[in-house]
C-alpha cells in the first residue's frame, strides 16, 4: 500500500532507539523526510545513519532534551514545520503512590503531559494552514489499563490523552488528525529496564524475567518495534484521515476489556 506520504516531513521526539526509532524508520521507509531526537549524541549518529541506510526520505537529527523548553527550541529550530509530529519520551520511574512525592510529579507531569503538548501547540496551527497533519502521541497501555506500580504515567498521559482527545474535534475539519498509540510488552530498552527491576527485587535471571514478562502476553511473545513503527506509519498516512481521537492499543491482545 502507498501511505499517500512521501516527501512529508516529520518531526519525532524520543526517537534515537526504540519505539520513537521504529517509527521514524517506518517513515523513512515511506519516503518522509524526518528529524530525530536523542540526549545521546553518540546514540542519535548511530542511528541516523542506520536510518539513512534504509533510503527513502531524508535523516536528520537534533540533540536535546525536548522535556525542556530550550530542548524543545532546538528541536522546533530544525523542524519548524512539520507535517507529521510524534510525540515520545521515557517513561517515569515506576513507584505505588504512597512512596511518590510531590516534586517526582511535577517531573511527571512535565516529562508525559505538559512536554507533547507545548510541541503539538507549536506545530498544530502550521498544519491546520496547510490543511495536512497527523499528530501521534506515544503513551502508555497505562492510560487504559491502569497499575498500581504505574501510577505516575498513568496520571500524567490519561491527562494529555484527555486534553488532545478535545482538541481533535476542533482540528478535524483542516485534516489534521492527533492519535495515540499505546504500547505494552514491547522488546525495547525499556522492557530490559522493567525485567530488571525483576531481577534486583526478586534475585531471578534475566531470563527468568523475560519469561515471566511473556507470560502475562496473549500472543505469548513480546511485540516487534517494527510491528509498532508500520501502525504509526499508517496512522500517519493519507489513508488515516477519518481516524482521530483515538487510543490504539498495541499489546499482542492481553488487554481484557472492550472498550
């Protein structure tokens, strides 16, 4: 299928490794020309040429730390423009509610909520005056499903779900569409993070505490970064244009409820 996108230009946060590297290959792939983003600046070249080797669109990369606002400046400065914005970052530090102080949520906040949407404020009118654009906010299975463990990132990106859920009604008719795409399960640097915690806590292997991960998944399996990265580019195409508003599930079927 044609994704109705080349020669777009896309601006994504987060997007030296994992998820955010997925997506951004999935859209160089397709012909997008894209901007990524890393603190690493070794890590961001590495994966700049990586993404330069799959032809297609065009790769450059910007080093900084969008969760501020000077961070955010470098990034905008590169990219004024885009087409196509996808939102990401890491994810707080698991902890149960009664142990999380008061600054650990602000940083949340910042870091989850308030960080996508000071980009999406940015770049949304542009895209309303060009009458193209697909807003993609990497969250969290969280939102929908929440953990006791998780209740940093659920608090902070339920709240950026909500207020994007609003704004896509008002932006719908210029053919802008803002989606979110939430993950769980999937085989990144952050799952490594998470098993571990396993493993500290617990004095299993590492092995051991991917098993046990694969366990709690449906499909019994952890999910590709491909797998994720093709969804956002589809979400991101001209195909998508009726879909907004949404939060797409990506969690090899483990999630219980219907809605």
């Amino acid at each position: 299928m044609n994704l109705g996108i080349a020669g777009r230009r896309a601006l994504i946060g987060g997007s030296s490794r994992g998820l955010g590297r997925a997506c951004a290959a999935a859209l160089v792939s397709e012909g997008v020309d894209v901007v990524i983003n890393g603190r690493d600046r070794d890590q961001l070249e590495t994966t700049i040429r990586e993404l330069r080797d799959l032809g297609g669109g065009t790769v450059e990369g910007v080093a900084a730390d969008v969760t501020t606002p000077e961070g955010r400046a470098t990034l905008l400065a590169a990219c004024p423009d885009p087409d196509i914005l996808i939102t990401n970052c890491s994810g707080p530090t698991p902890g149960h509610f009664i142990d999380i102080e008061h600054d650990a949520w602000l940083a949340a906040l910042e870091m989850t909520m308030l960080s996508p949407l000071a980009l999406i404020r940015a770049t949304v009118r542009g895209m309303q005056e060009r009458r193209f654009g697909r807003i993609v906010n990497i969250t969290s299975a969280m939102v929908s499903a929440p953990r006791s463990h998780q209740v940093l990132s659920t608090g902070a990106r339920t709240g950026l779900t909500a207020v994007v859920k609003a704004m896509s009604t008002e932006v719908a008719p210029d053919n802008v569409t803002i989606n979110n795409l939430l993950p769980e399960r999937f085989d990144t640097g952050r799952l490594t993070f998470m098993a571990q915690r396993w493993v500290d806590q617990e004095g299993i292997t590492m092995e051991q505490a991917r098993l046990r991960i694969v366990d709690t998944i449906a499909a019994k399996r952890l999910g590709r970064p491909e797998e994720f990265g093709a969804t956002c580019a589809f979400v991101c195409s001209d195909h998508a244009g009726y879909m907004s508003g949404m939060n797409i599930r990506l969690d090899g079927g483990s999630y219980p409820g219907l809605l």
